[in-house]
C-alpha cells in the first residue's frame, strides 16, 4: 500500500507531529486538504522514521475519512 508524506514548504523536510511524521493513504485527499503543500509517495523500505496517520492528528479528530468534499462546504 501507498503511502504520503507533506513536505514543508521552507525545509523540504516531512512535516511531522510529536516527532511522527503524518503519513497518509490518500494523495488526492491529502492535496485536497493542504492545497499549496507538496506530496509525496514514500515506501516503507526508505523511510526509517516514526509515523503518525493523518486521521489521527488531534487536529483532524472532527474530519471523517475517507474525505466527503460535501462535508466542507
């Protein structure tokens, strides 16, 4: 299964939360949450850090996934 990552717009780096970078299964949703952030596909096998689902973000508990665009309209 494919997984993404964002990317910080100044440092390039995986942006992360509590030291687990946010991680989800879902590009398009993902691009569709953080419109002007670059995603990327990253795969277990290159990347050795600690990770958080994006879903479980204390920050996203009120979003519902999979992404109902309705949901925010």
């Amino acid at each position: 299964m494919s997984r993404y990552v964002l990317l910080g717009g100044r440092t390039g780096e995986p942006l992360s939360f509590g030291g687990k970078v946010l991680v989800h299964t879902d590009r398009n949703e993902m691009e569709w949450l953080f419109p002007k952030t670059r995603v990327i596909r990253i795969t277990d096998g290159d990347f050795g850090q600690p990770t958080m689902r994006l879903q479980d973000h204390p920050d996203l508990r009120h979003v519902r996934f999979p992404l109902r665009r309705e949901d925010f309209t």
